[in-house]
C-alpha cells in the first residue's frame, strides 16, 4: 500500500508512514481484534480504580493504556486480597462438602477444617501476593534488557488490575462446584484419606485448569500496556505477552 501524503510504499502492518510520519491506519491486528485497537482518544487524567476494576476486560486497550502511564498499588492490593479470601473459601467450601458416615469423624473434621481458616488465608494471601510479584518480574525483566521497561511499579500495577480476570474465574470454579457432595463411608482412616486426597485433588484441578485459561486472557488484556510502555507494535507485544505469560505457567505449575 501506499502513503496518502506523501505517496511513499508502506507494508499494510504500518502505523505511521516512515517516511513522512503521516498516520496512515491500523495493523492487521487491529483490524482482526477490535479490543487491541489503539484508542483515538486517551483520558488525560489516572481511571478511577473502580472503573479499571470493572471495564479493563471490555475496554483493555483504553483502561490498561492508562494503567500503564498512571500506575497504582491499591487496585491490585484489593483484588489480591480478594484473591486470596476466594481461594479460602473454595478450599473450604469443598472441604465443608465433604460426608463422613462416622457423625463422629465428620465433626473432628469440620472443627479441624474450621480452625485452620485464618492460618489458609494467610498462606494463600501470601502467595497470591508472591506470585503477583513473580509474574510481574518476568514481565518486566526482558523489557528491561531491551532497554524499553518502565518501572516494575507499572508492571505489578498492569499485571494486578489483569489479575481481575483470575478472579472471576475463581467465582466460575466455584459456582461450578456447587453441589458436588461426597460421601465417605466407614472404612479403613487410609482407605478413607486416599478418598477423601482424590477428591481434593479433582477439585484442585478443576481451579488450575480454569486459571490456566484466566491467564491467557490477562496475556490478552496487558498486550496495550506493554504496547504503551515498551513503543513497539501490537502484534510483537501481544506475541511477547503470551510468550511471557507461557513461561509464568510453567513456573507456576511446578510450584
């Protein structure tokens, strides 16, 4: 194709013309997915967090432009701590699912299940927490060695309010959850704990193969922010995203 301006041959992928700097469209990219499109107009002032919360799945390329250029903690603290309290509540939502034929067992679990809350939502608080800085690290590092980083205070803010994503996939894990009941009968403890581990272990799948999916999603929605921050084209940030997001997978699966 060609330059309107200045009638200067340009490949189709091309933003502006290289030659007289003209804007010339939009990439193939663009065209192909509407919700990479880069904004006409961007708000000159930070999002409120409520509204990064709530239109950055339907609105990415405008809300996480601007997360990019005006980087916030508190967002990302919320829906940690959310994070968090959601995981609990599914460990103990199944767990409280969970029959003894033995009235007496089924109550020492419960009691013993119930006593633990608070020391399981700390540890998953903490990890929550840990694996937002994790994924955020490598993120930030290869753009850094490109020399095209911003500040990891973007990234953790960017990757944060993308975590929105993983939580409601949380809420969908347990709403899928719901009513999945089981019965242990009286029978041998070990007999009884390997039961009680495969049950435990179907519904700890179901929640990772659920996020698996949530994180391609956030790979999807940081593609503007790393568009915005690192200035290169949206096919090679959306391909670095997923290839980023891959490698966080893997790490996270061993883990």
């Amino acid at each position: 194709m060609k330059c309107p301006n200045c009638d200067f041959e340009v490949s189709p992928d091309e933003v502006k013309c290289p030659n007289c700097g003209a804007k010339i469209g939009e990439e193939i990219i663009e065209r192909l997915l509407p919700l990479l499109k880069r904004p006409s107009e961007e708000p000159a002032s930070p999002l409120p967090f409520y509204y990064r919360l709530l239109a950055g799945i339907i609105k990415p390329n405008i809300v996480f432009s601007n997360v990019a250029t005006s980087p916030d903690l508190f967002g990302p603290f919320i829906i940690t701590l959310l994070n968090g309290f959601l995981l609990t509540f599914y460990f103990l939502f199944i767990m409280n699912n969970v029959f003894f034929a033995d009235m007496f067992i089924m109550l020492v679990f419960r009691s013993m299940s119930n006593s633990l809350s608070m020391e399981i939502f700390f540890f998953n608080f903490l990890f929550a927490f840990l694996e937002l800085i994790l994924v955020s690290f490598l993120y930030w590092l290869p753009f850094k060695l490109l020399g095209r980083s911003s500040s990891f205070r973007s990234f953790v803010s960017m990757l944060g309010y993308a975590y929105i994503l993983v939580v409601l996939g949380e809420i969908f894990t347990m709403v899928t959850a719901f009513g999945n009941m089981i019965l242990i009968p009286t029978m041998h403890p070990l007999l009884q704990l390997l039961v009680l581990q495969l049950h435990l272990y179907s519904a700890w799948s179901l929640g990772r193969t659920v996020k698996v999916v949530c994180l391609l999603g956030v790979a999807f929605m940081l593609t503007p922010a790393i568009r915005k921050i690192t200035k290169f084209s949206t096919s090679f940030s959306l391909i670095s995203s997923y290839a980023i997001i891959f490698i966080a997978i893997i790490l996270l699966a061993g883990i």
